[in-house]
C-alpha cells in the first residue's frame, strides 16, 4: 500500500497530506509531554478521547460562526483538517490563576482573575515557547494589529463558547491554550482556529472538588490521565465510558 506523505509530527498529533488540495489528515498520538518534553509517557487511550474531544469543541465552535480548521472525523484517532498557515504564537486565555501565571505573579493557583487575561507566547520550542508582547508580535511581523485585534477577539468567544459548555458539566474552565491559522481565499485572508482543544490544552477542574481533569494530573502526577480525560467525554455526552479501551479484540467464553 503507498505510504501517505507525513507534513509534520509535533509531540501529541501528526499531520499527513489529506485527500484534496488544501486539506490535511490530523493523526493524534498517544504521547503525553511536560515541560517541554522533559517528562514523556504513552498513555493508551488519550489520541482517540483528543480526536473525540477536539472535534466536539471545534463543532461547537464552527457552529456558532467561530471559524475553525475541523472538517470531519475520520476514524478513531484522526480527523480531516484545512491546510492553514499557523501564526507562531500559543494564545493563552486565563480566567483563573493557574500555572505560570500564578507562578510569574505569586497569585495563590484558583485566585478568579477580574476579567480573562489573554496571553502570547512564542512558538518555539528550543526557546520554551516564551511570553511575548504585542510590540514584539508587531515589532517582527509574526501579526499585524489587524490580525491581533482578529485573534483577541477570537479568543474571548472561544473562551465565552467553552466556559458555558463546562459550566454546564459542573466543570470550571481555568484556562487554554489555542493556536490561530491563516486561510486564503482569492484575495482574502481569514484567520481560524487551528491545531486542537482539548484537555491536553486547557485546565478544567471539577467545580464541587476542585480535582483536575486535564493535562496537569500528568505534569504533577496526579493519577490517571484517561481516567481524567474520560470522565470530561462522559460529562460532555462525547463517548461511552470504555470506549477507548474496546481497541483490542476480547474473547467471548
Ligand atoms: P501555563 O500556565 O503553563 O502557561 O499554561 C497555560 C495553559 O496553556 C494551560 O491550559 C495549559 C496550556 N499549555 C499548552 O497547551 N501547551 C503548552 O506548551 C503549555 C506550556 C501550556
């Protein structure tokens, strides 16, 4: 069988040249990465909930005029994106203190923020992705005021969109992380959603314990991470339960 042209592989996804000009194949792997890929794992399950879990954001999304690369899902572990071009920037929106920030700050993690914070950080891993200013956006050319005040703009609807879909599961979202992209479309440029949503990107913590149900119960060892991601699904209405482990053929006595 011909071997499909791989584009690029990142730590969590891979994506293949997809079957019409313009589209591309998003693979989601198993690999879990911290820090930078200081800390790495294989945990069995998490690429198909990502798979499920992005494409029920970026629906969602798509379907309340927030232009996104999702197209469709094409199987357990990949989805049929658009070929866009991606600014180099991980666009951060906080609504509480978390992470860094509460790190950068000495602000006590949970402490609400008196309105959602927007950061910028420079993609770029052999620098650890740093925070950046707008003037250093505009300053070398990575977006124009026009895109920033299109991408600030993006953001906060994604971050209305997504805090009303987990508040209504009971579950706080903390804060995220997206991508944006550049799409052409004869003389016009359009900016979407890009790269993924899911609890590998965002901090959600469960409103009545406080217990984390994202990426941080990997970072800080906190348990099991398909069980944390699972239990987003089964709120969400995303997937059964035990979906992720049906993979294998069982034997029926
Ligand atoms: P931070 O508090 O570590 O800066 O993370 C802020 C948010 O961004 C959090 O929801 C996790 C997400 N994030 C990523 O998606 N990728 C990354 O590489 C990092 C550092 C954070």
């Amino acid at each position: 069988m011909a071997r499909r042209k791989k584009i690029y592989e990142g730590k969590a996804k891979i994506l293949y040249e997809g079957p019409e000009p313009g589209t591309l194949v998003q693979y989601f792997k198993d690999d879990a990465t911290a820090f930078n890929a200081q800390k790495k794992d294989i945990i069995e399950g998490k690429g198909v909930l990502n798979n499920r879990l992005s494409e029920f954001f970026m629906t969602g999304l798509n379907g309340i005029g927030v232009p996104t690369h999702f197209m469709r899902r094409l199987n357990m572990r990949e989805q049929l994106v658009r070929n866009c071009e991606i600014i180099p920037l991980e666009v951060i929106v906080r609504n509480y203190a978390a992470g860094s920030l509460s790190q950068r700050l000495g602000l006590e993690e949970g402490t609400q923020l008196p309105r959602p914070i927007v950061e910028y950080c420079y993609k770029d891993d052999s620098l650890n992705d740093p925070l950046v200013t707008e003037e250093h956006i505009a300053a070398f050319g990575w977006a124009s005021q026009q895109d920033m005040d299109d991408i600030l703009s993006l953001a906060l609807r994604v971050n209305d969109f997504l805090s009303g879909v987990m508040l209504a599961v009971g579950i706080r979202l903390v804060d995220f992380k997206i991508e944006i992209g550049r799409i052409y479309e004869g003389d016009f440029m359009r900016l979407i959603v890009a790269d993924e949503i899911s609890p590998d990107s965002c901090r959600l913590w469960d409103i009545e314990t406080g217990q984390k149900l994202d990426k941080d119960v990997f970072r800080r060892d906190l348990g099991n991470l398909t069980d944390a991601y699972s239990e987003v699904a089964r709120r969400l209405g995303v997937m059964p339960r035990n979906a992720t482990q049906m993979t294998k053929p069982t034997l029926i006595n």
